[in-house]
C-alpha cells in the first residue's frame, strides 16, 4: 500500500505520450480511481476500459487510448519493481555467499598450512634419526605433564559429577568448543562432494570426512529465515529427518545466554531388514555467542564422557554421536548463515560385513541428515516466502504431513518394532520372505479403528524382503518401477489393498488370480520439494472392477518418489505408496508398501545417455538377460552394489490370516522375480566390447542396426542416414549410434500376428514413453489408433510384396496413453545376411506430442 502512495504521488505530475506531441496530465483524484481499478484487474479490456469512463465522472475528459497507455505503464512499473527487488534478493545472496566463501578459503588455507607443517615435521623426523633416541633428561618432565593430565582429568570427572548442573555445563562447553572447530576449524579433513557447487541458488558446500573416527559431514547454507526460526526448525528433528522414530526430551536445565541444557533419548530406523535399530542418548547445547550468532551443538553421553546414564531399549543397538551441531548466523538484511555438522559412531562392526559401507559411508550421513536439514529449511523458506507454488487446494504443511506419513509408515513396516504390536509369523520353510502381523494396529491407522465407517476386525500382515544387487544404478531401477507399475504390480494385490481401505467396502478374497493390469496409469502430481529430489503424487489405475459389487471403478494411490537423480552420489532412492480413498481427506488412514535401494559403494558416474545406449546393444531382444563383457568399460561399474529392500503391507480378517499370509509371501516373491529381471537388463555394460554374433536366432544391437540399414538402402535405394560409415567390422559401433541418436523414431516388431516390439532408437522409446525391456509388451494395434489400423492392414501385402510402403501422417498413442502426431510412417522389412524376413521396421518421421 505504501508502495502504490508513493507511485500515486509520483504520478499527479507524470506526463505520458499518447500521440507525438500530445500529453495529458492527471489530477491526483484520477490516479486514485485509476489505481483502484488496477488493484482489481491490471490489464482490463477495452469494453472494460469504456465502462470505466462512463463510471467515473471525473475520467470523462480523458480518451480511451490515454486511459490505456496508462494501464501500459502502470504495468511496466509493476514489472520493473519485481525486477529490482528480485535483484536486490540475489545480491544479498550473492554478498551473504560471497563471504562465506571467503570463510571457506580462510579455513582452507589454515588447513594447508597445518598440512604442510605436518609435512616438514615428518621429512625432519625422517632425516634425523637422532631426534628418535631418548633422552633421560626429559622423563621428569614428561612424568609431570603425564601427572598433570591424570590431575585434569580427575578434576574434569568431579566436575561432571551426574547431579552437577555445573558438570554437565562443562561438558556443554567442552561439546561447544568442539563443534565450532569442525564447522569452522580443520580438526577434520573435510572433502568437498562432487556436484556440490556454491551459488546463490545452490543448497551450499556440501563436505564429508576423510580418516576420522566414525563419520561426518559438513554443509554451509543461506535460507531466507530468521535465525530463531530456523533453530525451532532444526530442533523439531522428527519433521525433517525422516530416519528419526522418536525423540524425547528427558530434562531441560536453564544455562547463560538465554540457552539451555536438554538431555535427550533418540530412536532411529533401521534402513533395511538386515540390521538392528540405533537409538543415541545425548546432551544437546543451545546457546548465543557474541556476535549474535545461535549455536546448537549435540554430544552423546557415555562412560567417557561423564553424565548420567540414559534409557535403553530392546533390539536397539546403542550409537554414538560425536560433537555435532548448527552454528546460525544472522545475514545483513535478512536471512541466516547456516554451518551444519553431522559426526556419529554407528557401530559398524556390529552389523553384517557386506552392509558396513552402509553405517561407514560418511555421504549417506550427508544425504540422510545434513542435506535434508538443509533442503527443508529452504522448503519452509519457500513456502513462507510464496514463492513456490504447489498444484490443487492443498496447504503445503498438510501435504508434507501425508509424505512424512507415507515415510514414517514404511520404516515401521521395515522395521517392525515390538512395542507397535509387531510379532514374528511362523516361515514356510524358506527364509528369503519374512511376514510379521500386528493384531492392535491403532498406532499405525491412527484413528481408522475407531471410524463408524470402517469395518476392522483383525490386524495388519507386512511381507518383507531384502537383497544384494549387482551394478544396478539404484535411481535408474525406482524410476523404471515407478513409470512401469505394469511390469511388477498384479492387478489383485492393488484391488485387495485398495478396498479394504475403503470406508464400507469388503475386500477381495481370491487376489492370487489377480493377473497383471489392463488398464492405464495416470500419475497426477500433488507437490514437489525446491530441488525436485522428492514427488508427491496420486496414481490412478483406471477402469477395475473389485468388491463383491464388482463395479468397475478407478484405484488411487497416494505416492511418495525421491533419489531419481544419478548425480546425487549416495543417495538413497524409494517409492512408497499406500491405497487412499478417492475423497482424500487429511486424515485418510494410509498403509504404506514399497521399496528401498541403497547404494552401498559409491557409484562411479556414468553418462545416462552412454547407458541407455548400452542397453540398446546389450539387451537380447526377446529376452530379458543383457550379456557382462569383462572390458574396462564394464569395470568402471563392477564395484556398484545396493541393496534393496521391499516391504508390502495387507490388511487381514482374523479367519482368513493364514491365506492373506500366503498370498503376500507369493506375491513379494513375484515382485522379487521381477525386479531380479528389471535389474539384469538394466545393469551397464560397455557397446564397443560386443561383437556382430548371432545369439539365438535373435541379433544383438550392432548386428541389428546393420540389418536395418543395409535392409532400408535396398528397398528404397536411399541411406537410411545421411552419412553412414564404411562397411568394416569396426564400424558397427558408429552405426549403432547413428541409428540410436537418430531424431525420427525408428521401431522394429515381430511378423508374428501380434506384432509385438523388439527394438526402439531412443526417439522411438520416448514417442512410446517406454525403456527397452517394457517395449516388448506394447504391440503395434496396441499403439495405432482406428485409421492407423486401417492403413496398415491396407499396405501390408504391399510391404510384403514390394518390402516397403510409405504411410500418411496421423496420430499413435503411446504407452502412457498420450496422442503422439507424425507426419508420415515408412515400414520396411527387415532382412537378415540370409535374405530372410527378420521383423518389422517402421520410421515415424517429424513426431510431436498432441
């Protein structure tokens, strides 16, 4: 409002040019009517602009053209201000940023010194052996100091005394000085992470330890919040960090500055089946230094330490956190500095020898705590801000809140505590599936038992596996189960778990014989966080009958995705989702299922398009194995392992327990088939290392695109590519190439009635919206529309005759169901180094989606 005043003011003197040498000046009286008028609809119509005219007495001297050069540059004030201020905004960052780097280098440059100190002291020690004998003369003094650190630590231990407020001070001011020598010292030899980089839009610097004791990482950041909020923030740990089971507060002293001493007992889930929970018992430390900066630092308690002695619990492993913490800043105009510092001991040693990279690996420390500190500070930034905008009438807060659910849900599957009512159910004698039930599941359905419209009369049953994979780049598997639920999901299991969820409905019984989908899935999108690491979405399964009525109705699932990106070193990747009701209410009851894939090793980064060429020549096609030539391509990759684990959630009445565990222990094993399946064919694998061989009657890639080529240059007399290689053994791989980076879609499919798809250039995978492995299920009907259809049963005998026809433009859908126009189609046969009729081979040439 001060702002339009002020612009009000500026204007009663304001000329504007209509016409040349033509001026008109307003009075204050209708720059006021004016601005009334542009609060309510800043680019009015001309009927408007009329009205307007005839409304007000006092514009009536004006002309239509003037009133509408005015709303012209009203607007371009507008504009211009949004600019300065967004400008202004960047250059606070830009400055804020700037001396944080400058901090960075400072600490750098401290740690090169120290370095290179340690470095002359070593070459001194190593030529001068002399200075390694004993001297007698220094053993008084040596036994004194030794004397003098018993006597410190003596004192040290009285002053801890566990019903010592001061005591437990000093080890707050001990946990402070250490904490603030990681975030801003060289007491730890930080290593910058790869793709981290600083800028004003950036998440910060992102660093993990090298040769420390336990793990650590370190982040320094910029949110547009107020230091105070963004310590309450940090504080609720349970909001943000989505590993926390619980966290509680056991006593809370008063300390100087305003702070406070909080001794706290902290639950955390297991990642996977294979290893027990870790729970912390710590003393967090908040304090104000004297510049005005917030710090709160955090230690665990132990028998080193000094402190009283915290709770335990049950099939929890104790862990240790090292002086951690977050040092906040105030920034000149607004905004904190924030340095984060994550450092724990989470006893490795006490979990299988293949998962110890897991609990050793200091980036997924990043990823799971310091990153994600950061990513939802700038999402409550965001949101606050206005800045970011979320599709439907939902309020953020309360999509967040359904995908801290569909998180906190899943870990509680995974986990299956005993205090939540989780038992163990007898095996059937193998031990790859694992079926835990809980008979008293209000903790997990909150307020589901007691709805008047939601019959319950049993409990839950959760069927849980995990497994090593082999150079499978877990981003790419989750993305491949999220966009293709078709190749995994059976159509009973989704019926089963969605209508028991419904309010008044009775589940399915017979789901075994469920089959896979018939219909489409439609992904609608809820919400996404700042940096696209994590989606929120609703899925649509269309057109299925279930319940007794068998009325065919759509099923939705409410959807949660993160770790899609192959660049976040690290990272872990997860698709849960949960059957919801249609009405979708903030309280609905959810069930969570889905999967987890966490990269043991770190991953060598691989270029997404080299990969997905290596599919195209490495795949069989008609076959779901890709062939693992040992070439140094392939080694590059050798080393990526993950594990991934799957947990499916069932609702169950007590009488028919038995054959719901039944059916969930078949059902998880076909899931477990199916991504063995996925997993293989996605595996990198090196294109140059393969050679022109025949494997079964079926052609790999580079034998493939030769056939194509060579078969397109002798039906038409044409090249297929503008300029293709010579024809020698060792250009097969530039072939391959050309043919798979070429801009029309190329496709290829049986001669069998069904025609189903064998081959796709990577312009043909995205016209169909598909990968190699789940184009063999999509048919040339299933993808040609009714005229499309017509035609090619129409030119069929040509092409078997003459070996190629030109087809009209029209319109195919794709596998996502999307209409997808091309100008014209060329199908020619495709011919093998026999002459003999191989498959089908089709151009589409100029496509776009409608």
């Amino acid at each position: 409002m001060a702002t339009a005043a002020k612009d009000a003011k500026s204007q009663q003197h304001e000329l504007h040019q209509i016409d040349a040498g033509k001026y008109v000046r307003y009075t204050p009286e209708q720059v006021e009517a004016l601005e009334r008028v542009y609060m309510e609809c800043p680019k009015p119509s001309s009927l408007r602009r009329q009205q307007l005219i005839r409304e007000c007495p006092i514009l009536c001297n004006i002309e239509p053209k003037q009133i509408k050069v005015w709303f012209q540059n009203r607007r371009c004030r507008e504009k211009q201000r949004k600019e300065a201020s967004r400008l202004q905004t960047v250059n606070r960052k830009l400055t804020a940023m700037n001396k944080l780097l400058m901090e960075e280098n400072d600490r750098l440059q401290k740690q090169v010194s120290h370095l290179v100190y340690e470095n002359g002291y070593m070459r001194q020690q190593l030529h001068t052996p002399s200075a390694a004998t004993t001297d007698t003369s220094c053993e008084s003094v040596v036994s004194s100091g030794q004397h003098q650190q018993q006597h410190n630590k003596k004192m040290q231990y009285l002053q801890r005394d566990p019903n010592n407020s001061a005591g437990l001070l000093a080890i707050a001011e001990e946990t402070l000085s250490e904490f603030l020598s990681k975030a801003t010292g060289t007491s730890v030899d930080w290593v910058q992470m790869v793709g981290m980089k600083p800028g004003p839009d950036s998440i910060g610097i992102i660093a993990v330890s090298h040769n420390c004791s336990g793990v650590a990482a370190r982040a320094c950041g910029l949110v547009s919040l107020e230091p105070t909020k963004v310590a309450e923030i940090l504080k609720a740990r349970p909001s943000w960090y989505r590993d926390c089971r619980c966290l509680n507060v056991a006593t809370v002293i008063p300390a100087g500055n305003g702070g406070n001493i909080e001794l706290i007992y902290m639950q955390t889930y297991a990642p996977t089946t294979l290893a027990a929970a870790r729970d912390f018992w710590t003393l967090r430390y908040t304090t104000g230094l004297e510049d005005g900066s917030l710090v709160i630092c955090e230690r665990s308690l132990t028998s080193s330490t000094g402190g009283p002695t915290g709770p335990s619990a049950p099939n929890f492993v104790r862990a240790e956190m090292l002086p951690s913490g977050y040092l906040i800043r105030p920034c000149d105009g607004g905004g904190s500095m924030i340095h984060i510092v994550d450092h724990v001991d989470l006893d490795a040693m006490s979990v299988p020898e293949v998962l110890r990279p897991l609990y050793e690996s200091p980036k997924i420390v990043a990823h799971k705590m310091t990153i994600a500190a950061l990513r939802h500070l700038r999402q409550i930034a965001h949101e606050t801000s206005g800045e970011f905008v979320y599709s439907g009438c939902r309020q953020p807060a309360v999509l967040r809140t359904f995908s801290q659910r569909l998180s906190r849900g899943f870990n509680d599957a995974i986990n299956g505590f005993m205090d939540d009512g989780w038992s163990l159910m007898s095996s059937d004698g193998g031990d790859d599936v694992t079926i835990t039930t809980n008979s008293s599941p209000s903790k997990l359905l909150g307020s589901v038992n007691s709805s008047p419209h939601f019959a319950f009369s049993g409990g839950i049953l959760c069927a849980k596996a995990s497994m090593l994979l082999q150079n499978v780049p877990p981003a790419l598997l989750v993305r491949f189960l999220r966009e293709h639920r078709s190749e995994w999901a059976e159509f009973g299991a989704d019926a089963y778990s969605t209508s028991s969820m419904r309010a008044s409905s009775y589940p399915i019984l017979d789901v075994r014989g469920g089959g896979s989908f018939h219909g489409g899935q439609v992904i609608l999108p809820l919400a996404q966080t700042v940096e696209n690491e994590e989606f929120l979405e609703m899925i649509r399964l269309e057109g299925h009958g279930f319940g007794q009525d068998d009325v065919t109705r759509d099923m939705y699932l409410l959807q949660l995705c993160s770790g899609i990106d192959e660049k976040a070193a690290g990272a872990c990747s997860q698709l849960v989702f949960a059957p919801i009701d249609e009405s979708f209410a903030d309280d609905a009851p959810l069930l969570p299922s889905g999967f987890r894939v966490i990269p043991i090793e770190s991953k060598t980064a691989v270029h997404i398009a080299a990969r997905t060429l290596d599919l195209a020549s490495a795949l069989e096609v008609g076959s779901g194995s890709a062939t693992r030539p040992n070439s140094e391509g392939a080694s590059t990759v050798s080393n990526l392992r993950s594990v991934l684990t799957i947990a499916f959630q069932f609702t169950y009445e007590n009488h028919f327990r038995e054959n719901i565990a039944a059916m969930a222990r078949q059902y998880v094993r076909s899931i477990v088939a199916s991504v063995q399946r996925v997993a293989m064919a996605i595996a990198p694998s090196r294109v140059g290392s393969l050679g022109p061989k025949h494997l079964s009657g079926s052609p790999e890639g580079l034998t493939l695109a030769r056939w194509i080529s060579s078969s397109y240059k002798f039906h038409t007399g044409a090249d297929l590519f503008r300029s293709e290689p010579d024809d020698e053994p060792q250009a097969g791989d530039p072939l391959l190439k050309l043919l798979w980076h070429y801009p029309d879609a190329i496709m290829c499919c049986t001669l069998k009635a069904s025609n189903v798809f064998t081959f796709a250039n990577q312009a043909g995978l995205d016209m169909l919206e598909t990968t190699l492995i789940a184009l063999q299920d999509i048919t040339l009907e299933k993808i040609l529309n009714d005229s499309g259809r017509k035609v090619f049963c129409a030119e069929f005998s040509k092409i078997m005759q003459q070996g190629f026809a030109y087809l009209p433009g029209g319109v195919c859908l794709s596998s996502m169901g999307r209409p997808a126009s091309y100008d014209q189609a060329i199908a020619w046969k495709v011919l093998d180094e026999e002459n003999c009729h191989h498959c089908l081979a089709f151009m589409f040439m100029n496509w776009s989606f409608v």
